[in-house]
C-alpha cells in the first residue's frame, strides 16, 4: 500500500523540491502552504507521516504539531519538523510541541529519505508505557530544563548531535580556508604591504571566533553526550549513576596506561554511552528485583548490539559504536554478541569491560547489594587473561591498591 505524507511548506519552491524527492521514491505526497490548510488536509487524507517547517503565516509548524498530538485520532501519525532553526531552546520548543523528529536546514535528501524510510517500517514513536523524564542541557550560559517521553528525547538529542556534527564539518572547512588565507597574507605581509597588515587583524579575529565556535560545539556535544546517557539512566533508576562511574574510571585507567589525552577524552565519551542500547530494553526487566529468565536474559544482552545499531551512523572522533558492541566480549571468547576474543577486541572496549564490572559489583542493583571494591577487584585479579585484559586488570587494581581513585557518588 502505498504511504502518504502531507508535506508543511510556505516556501513553493521548496515544496516542490520535496514533493519530487518522495514522489519519485514512490510516496503519495500532498503539499500544504501553511498550518491551517494542513490540518484540513490531514483530516481529510489521514497521512502516515507528516513533514513540517517551524516558520510560517496563520499557524506555525510547532502549533500545527500541538494540534495534531493533542487529537485523539490524529496523535498516533509520525510527525517531523524540518527548520532552519538549530539551537536547543529551538529542539526543546519542538520536544514541548510533541514532535517526534527534528531535522534542521538545509537537509541533505539521502539523510531525509532514510529518515522518513526508518519511521514509516517502524510506525510511530511508542514510549513503551515509560513515564516522562526531566533533562537539563546547556543552553547558553543557562541550563534548560524540560520533560518528554525517553524515546522522543532520544530522538532529538540524536538529530541535535547530526546537525552538530554537520556544523563541525563546515567550522573544519572554514578554518582550512582561514589557513591558506594565512599563508597567502603573511607572505604580503613580508612584503610590508600597510593595507594587508589590516587583512591580518581581520583574519585572526576571524579564527578567534572560529575557536570560541568550536569549544561552544564541544560543549554541547558533551552536555548532548551526557543527556543522552541520563535518559537511559532515569528508565533504570536502580542504577543511576553507572555510566557516569564507568566513564570516570575507564578515564582513570586509560590515564594510568599511558595513553594520550585524545584516547582518554574517547573513553569518556565511550563510558557515558556503552549502554545507551538499554533504550530498547522494557523498564520492568531493567529494575526486576530477582533473577533474570532466559528470556529476559537475552533481551538484556540485545542492549550490545542495539547501542551500536544507534551509533553506528554517527561520526565520532572515536570507535564508540565498536566498542558499545564489545563492551561484554571476553578475551576467552565467551562473551557476547559474537564470541569476540583477544586481539578482536579493541583496547577501547577491553578498558570498559574492566571498567563496567568493577562497578556492577562494588555498586547496589535490583537483585543484590552491593558487593564491595574488594570483592571486585578480585573478580578481576582471578579471571585477568581469560576473561580480561591482563594490562587493565593491573592498572586497575593499582589505581585502587594505591588509592588513586575512588568512585564519585
């Protein structure tokens, strides 16, 4: 059956731009010039997606998505919207609307049309009956609180970190461009040329503000990185916390290994997300106070490969989704999801294995108290070569041993 999307855009042509990219994919489109005339003709046509700009006369795009969510008929259709505005007040007002997805401009068609493919084999964003969680982001020099459904946070957080991500590859070649400019004015600068010493005041103004543009990204890639791992975390309040711990001492491990600052600023990122798969994991299994079933079991070691399926897509500095997969991979090969062993593991993961048990035990879970660091550490000590990295287990247990280190609360 052929699937129908209302497309929201004031501008005709590029209405007409979208219309052609979903219509030559097969896709029955009708076009709506504002918010008005859209909700006539979502009514009328009851599409399976709804596309929508924010901008635009009689009704704007985050009005016609609060209409839309708040009609019991209407609530259940996929709804994106697409807008050249990009900041987080911007994500959050589309979160508060009860938009689904968020795509900023100019979109790249490929990325669109995966999209809009994804959602409509997926149907429509469920919250698995979780209750709303509250989420602080940088916004600013201010913190910007809201609450929304884990999924849809997910969502949003996602496509924040893609537009981020294409924005750094513009900054990157913005600052190549400012490079050759560089070289090209300080050689007439040599030539003691008075109008191009005002050239170079310009140009170093210039990368001044590139600087301050790329350490404000890289703030928000960390308050998105951090975010994301406090939705997962709110779905299993038991262990709130963990990945925050695990991320402080994989850092402290990699430190005590020598490896530079880039591979430990990876570790953090790595720490922060390795059980970012847990979204897909139901909230009762998460913080079921007795012994897991068979069932339950492989549906937990599911949360692996689902994190690496989810970041996989992203461009990371780093082999964060390589390493979300090996998390529980063993060097003797019995681990999971593929039986990975020895030099297949990448030291990335071998470092939040370590990492990732010795918290598991020295902290409370829903079906025991805590066991203690000692008791932990020896868990290691014993199954250093089999299960892990010998060179970890050793850093590890020094960092400890020597009282280097000690988690956080």
């Amino acid at each position: 059956m052929t699937k129908r999307i209302c497309i929201t855009e004031d501008s005709r042509s590029q209405a007409l731009i979208a219309e052609t990219i979903f219509a030559d994919r097969g896709y029955e489109v009708v076009l709506a010039e504002n918010g008005m005339d859209a909700l006539y003709k979502i009514n009328e046509m009851r599409p399976d997606l709804i596309i929508s700009d924010v901008e635009m006369p009689h009704m704007n795009g985050y009005d016609l998505c609060r209409t839309v969510k708040s009609d019991t008929e209407l609530k259940h259709i996929p709804f994106i919207l697409l807008t050249l505005l990009s900041s987080i007040t911007d994500v959050v007002k589309g979160l508060e609307a009860g938009a689904d997805y968020y795509l900023t401009k100019p979109y790249n068609a490929d990325v669109l049309v995966s999209m809009v493919g994804s959602i409509l084999r997926n149907g429509p964003v469920s919250s698995n009956g979780d209750r709303a969680v509250s989420i602080c982001m940088p916004a600013g020099d201010a913190l910007l609180s809201f609450e929304a459904e884990p999924q849809k946070v997910f969502n949003f957080l996602h496509s924040t970190y893609e537009n981020l991500v294409q924005e750094n590859r513009h900054l990157l070649f913005t600052k190549q461009e400012l490079r050759k400019l560089n070289n090209l004015l300080e050689e007439k600068v040599r030539e003691k040329t008075m109008f191009l010493e005002g050239e170079v005041a310009e140009r170093r103004k210039a990368e001044n503000a590139l600087k301050e543009s790329l350490e404000n990204m890289r703030k928000t890639v960390d308050g998105t990185v951090r975010a994301l791992a406090k939705t997962i975390e709110m779905r299993d309040p038991y262990t709130a916390g963990h990945q925050r711990r695990v991320a402080q001492l994989s850092c402290a491990i990699g430190k005590q290994m020598n490896f530079s600052g880039d591979f430990v600023d990876g570790l953090e990122v790595m720490g922060f997300l390795h059980d970012i798969g847990k979204i897909i994991v139901p909230a009762e299994i998460l913080s079921k106070p007795g012994a897991l079933n068979e069932f339950e079991l492989n549906i937990i070691k599911a949360h692996a490969q689902a994190g690496y399926n989810i970041l996989k897509g992203i461009e990371f500095s780093w082999p964060v989704a390589a390493a979300t997969i090996q998390h529980h991979e063993r060097m003797n090969g019995t681990g999971y999801p593929y039986g990975l062993n020895s030099d297949a593991i990448i030291m990335e993961a071998r470092i939040l294995a370590v990492a990732d048990v010795v918290e598991a035990m020295a902290t409370h879970r829903p079906y025991r108290p805590a066991l203690g660091i000692d008791v932990a550490l020896q868990e290691i000590i014993d199954h250093r070569g089999t299960l892990y990295d010998s060179a970890v287990v050793e850093a590890c247990r020094t960092l400890f041993e020597q009282g280097q280190f000690k988690f956080e609360k």
